[in-house]
C-alpha cells in the first residue's frame, strides 16, 4: 500500500482529532459542520476503499464491535474511592480545620471542582490509545465497558501524542448525560411505550449497561476528567496535574478553580448553588481537593476515601405549592396520563405549573388529592415531578381522586394495558388519540409536515375529514380552505408541505406510524435491514427478531401492526396517493441481493463493523448464527465453531477473497 495513502489517511486522522478535541475539550470550535463532515466522510471513503488500513483508535471506529453477551470484570489497579460529604458552610470550615491541623499550618491550596452527577470511570491509556474502560463497581472491581466507552465522543480514543503523555496513563472522571438529551431520551421512550429514567444519572448508568455499543452511541453521553490513578511525571499537584490531561485532549471541566482560603471554597459553593441550573448537565455538589500531592501524601486515606477531599452537597431543589386540578390526557396509544396542575412556583430556574403524574398508581402511591400541598422536584433538573403530599395540610373536603372509567375525550371503554401500569381507552376511533397520532406523524422528527400544527389538525379530526394517515395525503386545498382561520397561502403552503413528505426516507416513515416500541432507532434499524416497506410488512416476528437489536417484544408488536387489515389498507392508499419512502442507504450492487450471509474468523481486509457494511451495501444480509437458511459463510483465519457448523449442515463456505470476488465487478 502506498505510503502516501497512509499518510493521507493518518494526517486527516489527525485533522478530525484536533476538531473534535477544539469541539469538545476546549469548547471553541474552528471549522463548521459542514466541514468537520466533509474531512470526516473523505476518511470513511478512503478507509472503505482500503479496510487494511483501518486502525482500532480511527475516528471512524468508535462503534465498532458486536453486542456482547456480559461484561467482563476488571480489577482496579487501585481502589477507587469515594468521597465523604459536607452540607453546609461550617462542615467545610471544619474539614479545613481538621487538614490545617494535621499539616501543621502549612500554606494549603485547595482546588475547587463541579461535582458532575453522572457515574465514575477509569480510561486506561497504553501508548496514547484507549485500551480499556472500566466503571468503579465496587470500587474495587468493575464492569469493562470499553466499547461503549469509545462511543463517547469527547473521550479521544488517541491522545495528542506531541504532549508526550506517559506510556500508560490512567486517567479517571465522571461519565455524564446532558440534561437536553436526558429530556429527549425519555421523551423517545415514553413516546415508544418505554419505561422512564428517573434522572440523568441513571440514564447514564443504563446507558453504559446495555449490551450493544450501536445503542449507547446513540445517547450522546458525555465525560469529564478529574483525575489519574498515579501522578503524571513530574507534576507535583493536582491542578497541574489537570492541566496536563487536558493538554493530552482530555475533557477538563472549564469552571474548575484553585483557591487558597476555605472562605473563597465557600463563595464558590455557594455561588454554584444557583448557578447549577445554567449548566447543561446536572452537578449534584463541589468537590474540594488539597492541591498538594506532597499534603495528600501525608493526610492520607480511609479505606473509604482520601481525607484530602470533600464534596460539599446541593440539596436537590425542592419547592412546595398547592394541586389545583388533575386533568387526563389521552396519548397516541390510548394511554391515559394524568397531569395535576399546580399554583406556578419557582423551581430549579424556571416557573412551573404542571407535571405529569404518569399513572394512576401513582396518584395512589402518592395519595395526591386536589387541593393538597405537595412537595415538587424536576428530574434532571428539567423534568417537573410531584415528590409526595405535605402531611396535615389536607383539607377535611379532599376528595380521593376518581380512577376514570371511561375515556374523559371520547367516552370509550378504558381497560388495564397489559403491563397492568397504563389505562388505555379501548376506542381505536377516540378523536383525542387520533390527533395525537397524526401530531406525532407530521412532526419534525417523524414525516417533517411544517405548518401542519395541533390546531389544524384538531378541526381536520373534528370535521371528519382525517381518520387515518393516508387521509393526509388525500386532503384537497378546497378541504384545508375550508378551516377556521385559514387564508389561501398558508392553504397552499400546508398541502407543498404534504406533497414534499411524500418521499421521506422508509425510517421515518416506519417511525411516524406509531408503532408500540418503534422509535427513530429501532425505525432506522429495521429499515436498513429490510430495506423496503414491503419486506417490513410482510415479516414474521421470528423474521424480524433475527435482526440485532430487535428483540421478540419488539419483533411482535411490529408483526402485530401489520397484521391488522386496517393498517395495511391505510399503508396501500398512503402508496396509491403517491408516498414513496426513499432508502437512504447506498446501495453497491445487488450482487448479494437476498443472500444470509455468517462471516467468521479473522479477516485480513475488513473488520467486523466493515464486513457488515459491505454485505449490507451489496444487497446482503448477514446473520450471526449459522442455520440452513444461511446462503454461505466467510471463513476468516482461525474460524472456529460457526465454521464446523456450516460444514455439517452443508452450507457453502467461501473465502475473503472469493468473497471480494462476488462483489468486485458490481462496486
Ligand atoms: S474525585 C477519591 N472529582 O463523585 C476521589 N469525584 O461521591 C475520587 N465525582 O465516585 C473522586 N465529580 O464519581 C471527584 N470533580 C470530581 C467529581 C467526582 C463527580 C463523583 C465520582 C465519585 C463520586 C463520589
């Protein structure tokens, strides 16, 4: 291989490490998107011209790898510890006192950082590459989560290298999801039937757990550095010690300051108790460090933490405020939710005056009445929620809340779903879960129908005029004319913006319909495993389950869908009216059109993340187990089970190159 290809290659490898590092360590980018795009689609291409020159710390390879069956265990090299706590001004002054004692008023620098609410991580470093991710588990031993750990983009899977870091580094920090994309994930999940995560925290713990690296790339996790297992070189304390990591491309926390007095620690805190909620990821507290290793060193640890460091705790921000109503609201599946109203109070930053109360178990748990006062907390700081009832301040008149029998919109059969959590109204017709559906089809995310807002769509279902999706695509400007408030433009606009969203790619369009447990992820999985609609459609649940990340809960409520003679009339006249889903992916060839395929073994020109790539690209399928359906398997060197089983079944086994052969003439 050419050697200035290789060097083409490593010097945009370069390019988008030095981007991402300005994008996401120093938070000062330089180029645009665009441009960070387009540096990032030339490596793709060139990587897939020539797969041998892919390397594991390529930019491209963050999600690489199959989903695993556990995690293996890993011990740490040393304990990571936690941290006691503080709550108020004088419980610091005294952790001040108790330090200036043991080091006989020796002059003392403290550094003050953010205590980032999210889960602790040790990245190992060997030779500037990120060989292995570990969480603290029990402090001693923890769960390897390298793969999905390389998903994070502000970790860098190669450390600037020109700043010389040591040959193995041990760096640790605070794995974090956003308090945006905590909101958004959960507003996914409860959009796809989900359970809820209850704060970011545990958004990003579940995150870390799951077992395909695909899905937690998705969760946009973020990570901070605070600190190494061992001093870096010849830094003598903490704060230099940061500085360095931050030179080697680590994410370094920008509000991290070094003080000398417990004073100045305490304006700090303070300052923070409010400013928290400006930050777009949650902080539960400070941690306050003794700068000085030489001053660590001889204050020393517990078995449970460093007597050199405290953290200093935020209460979760609470405030209490009085149930004016609890209204219901009926979504898209027919759940019913109830929502209480209260008197708007000031909470974490903002006014609020609704949360939901997600079921009617709740309002039980709970015991809320209308009229009661109640404690309110946002989770995530985001996320309005009632904590529970203030005790001795009902009113003797407080009525028990009435669990609705029938829906409140439409006045239809209600029943337990079949979790026994959610109320559903049983009426498929109810008009208050049609518009929620149609909302959900035309908005932004799904078919992207602009000018197509609630109300419009509350008088197309309360006229009749819209009962199912494929209306939409029937609707005249006569029809949209016709509605309250409307003039001839924006009539006109409504009806381009329906005709545009015909040719949306096949994911969104699987997404808008609705499904149970089909959201934009699963949408795009499915779509780029089966590639047409009608393949979708025509699935078995078991055919379906075959594909990764599509499990038999999933499998079935699809099959389910499309089961039902309505909903395949509806898809038939959306089709007649002229919808037609694009693919988005390129296809090669259709060499390998309908082909399951296994590869196995090590394959000296592609990876695994590649190979899949490829077959897809083709036409192909690839499977992981080898069964009679499979067409043929790759075998790569070393291939082991999957390619004795091929050959007792029958199976036709083909070489790499034989493989390359199939798919040459027709890239
Ligand atoms: S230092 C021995 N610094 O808080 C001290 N921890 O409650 C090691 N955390 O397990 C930790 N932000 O996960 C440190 N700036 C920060 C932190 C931080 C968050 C977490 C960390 C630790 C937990 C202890």
């Amino acid at each position: 291989m050419s050697s200035e290809l290789s060097k083409q290659i490593e010097k945009l490898r370069e390019e988008i490490n030095h981007h991402d590092s300005l994008y996401y360590v120093s938070n000062k980018p330089e180029i645009s998107d665009y441009d960070y795009d387009n540096l990032f689609s030339k490596l793709k291409e060139l990587e897939a011209k020539h797969p041998e020159l892919i390397t594991t710390d390529s930019p491209t390879q963050r999600v690489s790898g199959k989903p695993i069956k556990s995690f293996n265990q890993i011990k740490h090299n040393s304990p990571m510890l936690s941290i006691d706590n503080t709550y108020n001004p004088e419980q610091l002054r005294g952790f001040d006192q108790r330090i200036r004692k043991q080091l006989e008023d020796e002059d003392i620098e403290y550094v003050v950082e953010l205590k980032i609410d999210g889960l602790a991580m040790s990245l190992t470093y060997q030779d500037s590459i990120l060989t292995q991710a570990a969480t603290r588990g029990d402090g001693e031993t923890g769960d390897d989560v390298t793969s999905n750990v390389r998903t994070i983009k502000s970790i860098p899977l190669r450390l600037n290298s020109k700043k010389t870091p040591p040959e193995l580094l041990e760096v640790r920090g605070e794995v974090y999801m956003p308090k945006k994309s905590f909101a958004s994930l959960n507003q996914l999940r409860s959009e796809a039937g989900e359970n809820l995560f209850a704060n970011p925290r545990n958004a990003a713990a579940g995150s870390l757990k799951l077992l395909d690296p695909r899905i937690t790339a998705s969760r946009n996790l973020s990570f901070f550095t605070y600190s190494t297992a061992e001093a870096i070189g010849n830094s003598k304390d903490h704060y230099q010690s940061l500085k360095k990591l931050k030179e080697f491309g680590l994410p370094l926390n920008p509000h991290t300051k070094k003080v000398s007095d417990i004073e100045k620690v305490i304006e700090i805190c303070n300052s923070w108790e409010t400013k928290r909620y400006e930050l777009d990821y949650q902080i539960d507290g400070m941690v306050i460090k003794v700068n000085s290793f030489a001053q660590q060193e001889k204050l020393g640890t517990t078995a449970r933490s460093p007597k050199w460091c405290i953290s200093f705790k935020f209460p979760a921000e609470q405030a209490t405020t009085i149930i004016e109503s609890i209204d219901i609201q009926v979504g898209k599946t027919g759940a019913l939710t109830p929502v209480a109203n209260f008197k708007p109070v000031k909470l974490a930053g903002t006014v609020v005056k609704r949360a939901s109360l997600h079921n009617f178990d709740e309002i039980k748990r709970l015991d809320i009445r209308v009229g009661d006062t109640v404690v309110v907390e946002k989770a995530g700081e985001i996320i309005p929620q009632v904590m529970r009832v203030v005790d001795g301040e009902r009113s003797i008149f407080a009525q028990e809340f009435a669990i609705p029998t029938k829906c409140p919109e439409c006045g239809g059969e209600v029943r337990k779903d079949k979790e026994g959590v959610s109320l559903r109204c049983n009426n498929k017709d109810c008009p208050a879960r049609l518009k929620e559906k149609l909302i959900y089809f035309v908005a932004r995310s799904q078919m992207d129908i602009e000018n197509l807002g609630p109300a419009v769509i509350e008088q197309f279902v309360s006229k009749g005029l819209v009962k199912t999706f494929a209306d939409i695509y029937k609707l005249t400007l006569f029809d949209i004319i016709n509605l309250d408030r409307m003039g001839q433009k924006s009539a006109q606009n409504i009806l381009e913006a329906i005709e545009k969203s015909k040719k949306r790619p096949l994911w969104r369009l699987v997404c808008a319909l609705g499904i149970r447990h089909v959201g934009a992820q699963n949408a795009e999985v499915l779509s780029n495993a089966m590639g047409t609609l009608e393949a979708i459609m025509t699935a078995t649940a078991e055919e379906l389950e075959e594909i990764e990340q599509i499990g038999p809960i999933i499998a079935q409520s699809i099959a389910n869908f499309f089961a039902l003679e309505e909903n395949r009339k509806m898809i038939e006249e959306m089709l007649e009216c002229g919808v037609e889903p694009t693919i988005e992916k390129k296809k090669y060839s259709d060499s390998l059109k309908g082909k399951v395929i296994v590869a196995t073994g090590t394959l000296e020109n592609f990876t695994r993340e590649s190979i899949k790539q490829t077959i897809k690209e083709n036409g192909g399928k690839i499977s992981s187990s080898v069964s009679k359906k499979t067409d043929f398997v790759i075998a790569g060197k070393n291939a082991g089970s999957k390619l004795e089983k091929a050959n007792k079944l029958g199976v036709r086994v083909v070489t790499e190159e034989e493989f390359e052969d199939m798919i040459k003439d027709e890239v």
